[in-house]
C-alpha cells in the first residue's frame, strides 16, 4: 500500500496568492459502493476565499511495481465529480460528491485530485515597488477512491511461492502465515492485493503445509477475514 495511501503532493513554489490551495479534505480514502454516492468535504483553513478544481485519474497496477496513474475521459469513467471546479469561501467547507456513472467488473483504484486555482476575477500581480506577490506552495490534494463492482467475489489462490488473487475484490492483507496442522508462523504484510494481481509470499511453501491470510475488505473497513489456504 505503499503508493495507494491517500497523498498530499507540492508541486512547485511559485508566485501565488498567500491563500491560495490552505484547505484539507476529508476522508482522504473512501469508496464508491455498487449504485451508492459517497462524499468527501473540502475545508478551508484560510480566511479569504479560493477556487478549487477538481481531477480524475485512474490508478493502473493499483499497490503493484507497475503502478501508474492515467488520465480518464468522462465517458470512461466509473465516476463522476460534482461540482468539478467551485468557489470555497474563507473559513467554510464545501461536500463533494461522487456519483457512480457505470458499473466495474472488478474494484478500481481512482485518485481524485483538489487544487487551488486563480479565480475569474483575479489578475496577475506583477512585481515592482507595490507589488504584493509572496512565495508560496501550492498544494494538491489527492484522495483515494475505490470503486467496487455490485457483486463482488474473494478468490485467493496460492500456486508455488505466490498469492494470487483470482476475484474481484482488493484484499487489504495484513499477514500470511506459514501452517503446519495448528502451528502457525504468521509474518506481518500491510499490502493491498487487487484483482488480477500476485505477490510473493514472504516464505517458501514447504509439503503438506498450508498458508493462513488474514485481509480486510474495502466495504467491510476494519472488520478482519481469515481463510486457510491449501497450495
């Protein structure tokens, strides 16, 4: 999970306005459950008002070595984003919403980007004696979004060293043990394993041995699951 915990990204330091981007938002994870929205807040922490933009990208390889993220065209997109770009006044909040446009066969990773932008009635401050430009930061915040399918399965599958995941849920994994009958050494693995995907397993599968996960799901939050696994 590595990559796929929720980012706070500077982008560069420019001549910004001082207010410009001072806001968090909450939760910075959530997800989008079968034909259910779900809302994130944006707060302002600042005292003058800002213009915020909202972004979409998906997140290929979600939590693998090849983990990317792609800009999505709206009609491709599991998801919407409403409203996309808005005025967020000083010291108020704002709900976002994000509505499911089409089903997924199988949990998608998204990444919903806010940033501050100049607003229609700003002008470029320019330098010189009365200038009142000021070196700032400006920062984007990036939720993550997971999407999942309306009828979701869980099929982990162990074949020689590896896990695999075979359904079409993400498996929050939080250990892997190795079994012998009812002794069990258990190693502690914080991985997300999405559908599609494999990862090695932290010991060498001996015969006659079996291996015990235990994983979260992303609907069930903190809520543990544990299945035994035979290679």
């Amino acid at each position: 999970m590595k990559r796929l915990a929720a980012c706070l990204i500077p982008l560069t330091l420019l001549l910004a306005l001082p207010a410009q981007a001072n806001l968090t938002v909450h939760p910075m994870r959530a997800k989008v459950d079968g034909k259910r929205s779900t809302q994130i807040r944006i707060y302002s922490q600042s005292t003058q008002p800002q213009y915020i933009q909202a972004s979409l990208r998906r997140i290929v390889d979600p939590a693998g070595e090849q983990e990317h993220e792609v800009e999505v065209e709206p009609s491709e997109a599991a998801i919407a984003i409403t409203p996309g770009k808005f005025a967020l006044a000083g010291g108020g909040n704002r709900l976002i919403r994000l509505i499911p446009l089409q089903p997924v066969e199988a949990e998608t990773a998204y990444r919903v980007y806010f940033e501050g932008v100049r607003g229609p009635e700003e002008t470029s401050i320019e330098g010189g004696d009365g200038a009142q430009a000021s070196i700032g930061v400006n920062l984007v915040w990036g939720a993550l979004v997971n999407v999942l399918p309306a009828e979701g399965t869980v099929q982990p599958r162990v074949q020689g060293d590896a896990l695999y995941n075979d359904g079409t849920l993400r498996l929050g994994i939080t250990s892997i043990a190795d079994c012998e009958g009812s002794r069990c050494t258990a190693h502690d693995v914080s991985h997300s394993l999405y559908p599609g995907s494999s990862l090695a397993l932290p010991f060498t599968v001996l015969p006659g041995h079996t291996v015990q996960l235990r994983y979260r799901l992303t609907r069930d939050g903190y809520r543990e699951h544990v299945t035994t696994l035979t290679p």
